[in-house]
C-alpha cells in the first residue's frame, strides 16, 4: 500500500508539474494574443490614417481583374462608392482612358513586369493634371502572380508645364478623346493625353550604369557583444537615381536589369564605386561593407579578377568587403557559387550566406560553400520572442555555425528587445531598422 500511495504521489507531482507548466504557457499564449490584439488595432488605425490621407488613388485587383482594395483617394477620382467598387471588373467601372491604360498592359502586368505610364489629363475647371500611372505585379511565394496594384499620383501642372506637356505628347501622336464619364462623375468633359514612359530598355540601363546614376546606401551591422552603438560593419544597398525623384517605384529597375542581364556591370559598378571611396577613406581596417552579389555575377569567370584589380589600384584591404550570396541563388547554382567562395576568399575578401533558413538543405550548403558569415533568414526573428520553436531554431544555426567556425548576423531585426536575447543565445551581429534604418553612403564621410 505505502509503495501504491508513493507511486500515486509521484504521478500526481508529475501531472501537476504538467499542469503547472501548461498553465503557464496558457497564460504567456493568452498575454501574447492581448498584445498582438492591441498591436493589430493600433496598426489597423494608423493604416486607416494613411489610406484616409493619402494623396495616391491605390487599388489591387486579382488576377482577373476584380477591384479587392481601394482607398479614400481613388474613390474620389472616380467619384464612386465603395459599393460601386467592391468585387467588380475594372472595365465596369472605370472610364474609358483608365480602363485602356490597363487594358493595353494587361498581359505585361501578368507575366510579371512593372509599368508606368503617364498622362496628362483636362480637368472640369480648366486646369491640367499630370498623373502618374503605375501597374505593379503581386507574386505569391512560388513566382506566380496573382493580382496587381494600380497606383495614380495627379499633379496639378502649371500653364507652362501645361502647355510643354501637352506638346510633347501631340508629338508622340498619343492624344485620345475622352467620353464622359458613365457614372456621372464630377469629371465629365475631360481630355487625356496619353504617353508611356517605360524603364523596359537595355539602352537605358546601360547608359545608366554607365554614368554612375544610382545611388549607394548603407545599413549598420552591430555586434551583439558590446555596445549597442557600436558598428562593425555595413550592408551596401543601391538605389537608381530615378527613384529618388519618385520616377519608378523603389526597386523597380532590379527585376530589369536582371531581364537584360545586366547585373554583372551593375555589380562592377559598386565594386569599382566602393573600392574608390574606401581608398579615399580612412576607415577602421575591422570595419566590413557586404556587398549583393546577383546569380549571374556568380557566373561570370572574370569578376573576382576585377575585384582584385580594384582592390589592388585603390589600396583597399582585401578583408574590409564581403560579397553576400542569397541562399537561394547558392542552391540554384551550387557548383559556381561553391568556386566563387573559393576564389573570392583566396584573394582576402569575406563571404556571407544570406537569408539562411532552417531547411536541411540549407545546412547541407555548409557542407560545399567555404563562407565566413551566415545571415539568418529574417522572418525567424519576427515572433522569436514569443515562439518557442523559431527560438530554437535560431539557436541551432548558431551553433552549427559556430561548430564549423563561422560568425552569424541576425538580418531584419525589428525591435531592440530582440538585440538581448541574440546576445544570450550567441548571435555575433545584428542588422534591421530596429537598430538603424538605411542611410547615404555619403552621410558616412
């Protein structure tokens, strides 16, 4: 009987120890969803800010050109309700000169390009508007795209803005006559001029390059492991010039000049950029600026021996650059990448694999890739501190990591909460706009 009463005793300490336990995860679960609750209100606020106070008429449609979302702005334009809007075809509700602007680029937008165009349009009072058209796909995880945003930012234009702009579109034989409006919108009586201005040319990349019209920023990398503001390095980020002054979306250019493959010059071009300024600059030789490197660049056989010859006329450290090679471009392509890292690290300069992932494959890359740095994947760090198992899984690349002797960087981190547990688990670095946002490279000097 007393070994029946000590084996219940114990069973039952063990069961309340369970119980205990599941209480207390219940009730983190249970703080952790009031939080997210509160967090998603206030989001959902601020949003609702921006789409009231907007000065662009944003919509998305799905594939089939359904309207899923439009703001205050575009309601507006078109002098429409939300009924009027919710669910129907473009060509049911817009006017003529819109829905031909979709139209025409219909089949572009979903094989996956960007457009723009612009227009400059007659208004009710006389006045003359210039809008800027844009189409941008919407890809799922897989690649496909499965619907788009169309973006109108109207600019009144003055009377000789007015008439340089209409000139030029005459010219271009782009003029089209507008009807009324079906829906008796306040904008009956309108005249559109037509144009389309398109980044969908080598030439012009090419030019661009050429002439150096981009724009280099950085983003710090601290370490985990002494104070907070101190910077051990840089991610380079480049922008077209054009962005800047609102011509094309952000990061738009990318995906062309990929199209045209174009970026082994685009990535001799920062190569040749930064190793020119940190020749002029006398920076901490502990100091590292990790620089994108693109699949094809990868590829190109004659790269690392540019690299090296910049290196060598600038009088730049070798170590001071690390060429970052996204996972996914290292999986695709494992035999290049694997003699690229090879190369690259004999000349002197560093190697980071970003946006590295939990995946088997992933750690089975370790096994061929010869790199100094992991990056790990981001959206690891975006509920680590209330998901046990992203939590772990963090812990176990950094310390498979730091078994086969290389340094690991937590990218896209959000919050400075999150710098102490990286600190506790072992994380060397850190990187994300909850520690600095991009700033000019330039703002350095």
């Amino acid at each position: 009987m007393i070994i029946q009463i000590t084996r219940v005793e114990k069973a039952f300490a063990k069961h309340l120890a369970l119980f205990v336990a599941n209480k207390e995860r219940l009730a983190n679960e249970i703080k952790y969803r009031i939080w997210a609750e509160k967090t998603s209100s206030e989001n959902k606020t601020r949003l609702q800010i921006i789409d009231e106070n907007l000065p662009v008429m944003l919509a998305y449609f799905n594939a089939e050109q359904q309207c899923c979302y439009h703001n205050r702005a575009y309601r507006l334009w078109f002098g429409l309700n939300a009924e009027q809007i919710d669910n129907r075809f473009a060509r049911e509700f817009l006017n003529e000169h819109f829905h031909h602007g979709l139209k025409c680029n219909i089949d572009t937008i979903l094989a996956g390009e960007i457009i723009q165009n612009k227009r400059s349009q007659r208004l009710a009072n006389g006045s003359t508007c210039l809008i800027l058209e844009q189409f941008v796909p919407h890809f799922d995880s897989k690649g496909k795209v499965i619907g788009f945003y169309t973006l109108y930012t109207p600019r009144i234009l003055k009377e000789n803005e007015s008439d340089n702009t209409q000139e030029q579109t005459k010219s271009k034989n782009a003029l089209i006559q507008d009807s009324s409006n079906h829906h008796g919108s306040a904008k009956e009586n309108e005249s559109t001029h037509f144009s389309t201005v398109s980044i969908d040319s080598a030439a012009r990349l090419i030019q661009a390059i050429e002439q150096g019209k981009f724009h280099l920023y950085c983003q710090s990398i601290i370490s985990t492991k002494t104070a907070a503001d101190s910077c051990r390095g840089y991610e380079i980020l480049i922008r077209m010039a054009e962005e800047e002054n609102n011509l094309i979306p952000p990061g738009a250019f990318i995906s062309f000049v990929e199209k045209y493959h174009l970026m082994p010059r685009l990535d001799r071009w920062v190569v040749s950029y930064m190793t020119t300024w940190l020749g002029r600059h006398n920076m901490n030789s502990d100091m590292l600026f990790c620089i994108n490197l693109a699949q094809d660049t990868l590829s190109d056989p004659q790269f690392i021996d540019f690299v090296q010859e910049q290196l060598q006329q600038s009088n730049v450290p070798a170590q001071t650059l690390c060429f970052e090679i996204e996972e996914s471009d290292a999986k695709s392509n494992l035999t290049e990448v694997t003699i690229f890292s090879q190369k690259v690290r004999q000349i002197g300069c560093k190697v980071s694999l970003s946006g590295f992932s939990h995946e088997r494959t992933s750690f089975n890359l370790l096994k061929s890739i010869q790199t100094d740095f992991l990056k790990i994947d981001g959206s690891l760090f975006c509920n680590s501190l209330n998901n046990p198992a992203d939590l772990a899984k963090v812990k176990e690349i950094n310390q498979i990591a730091h078994l086969m002797k290389i340094r690991t960087i937590a990218e896209s981190v959000e919050s400075t909460e999150i710098i102490g547990e990286l600190h506790e688990m072992g994380v060397d670095f850190a990187q994300g706009f909850g520690i600095a946002p991009p700033q000019l490279l330039k703002d350095l000097e």
